[in-house]
C-alpha cells in the first residue's frame, strides 16, 4: 500500500497519540479513586481516535485503489475488497 508509506508521518502521529490515550485509560482503571465518568469519556477518546484512524486510512485506500484505476474490472475488483474491509469492521 503505497499510500499508507506515502502518509506514514501523520498515520504515525494518530497512533502515538492513541497510544497516549490508551497509557491514560489504563492508569485511570489501575488508580484505587478513578472516577467511572473520567473513564468512559477515555474509553470514549480512545473508541474515536481509532475510528479516525479507521477513516484516514479508508479514506486513502477508497481513493488510490477503487478511485484512481481506469479498468472497470479492477475498480469492481477493489470495490469488493473495501466491501469485506467495511463489513469487518462493522462486526
């Protein structure tokens, strides 16, 4: 996936940044006086940064291999791909 190499920076930067939320989420639930609203709006923060990521990344992949080919069989073919891509994530 050239797309992924060619945007890897800001990929990179999301996942670092999910990666903070999720060390904070994980002392919240260690700490003995963790308040349970704090840890849903973390759970939360974490639930939608990976959604974004999600998205960028579907987002790149909709474009360069479903958008950009001229042949229609492997646009269709690609289709198909992003079809079973969204179908996972949606379980």
């Amino acid at each position: 996936m050239s797309h992924v190499q060619h945007k890897r920076n800001p990929l990179l930067a999301r996942v670092r940044r999910m990666a903070g939320q999720v060390a904070a989420l994980e002392t919240s639930l260690q700490s003995t006086d963790a308040d349970c609203t704090d840890v849903l709006v973390q759970a939360a923060a974490v639930r939608g940064a990976a959604h974004g990521l999600l998205m960028a990344l579907l987002d790149e992949h909709l474009q360069e291999h479903v958008v950009s080919p001229t042949d229609p069989a492997e646009r269709a073919a690609e289709a198909q791909v992003l079809v079973r891509l969204l179908r996972a994530y949606g379980k």
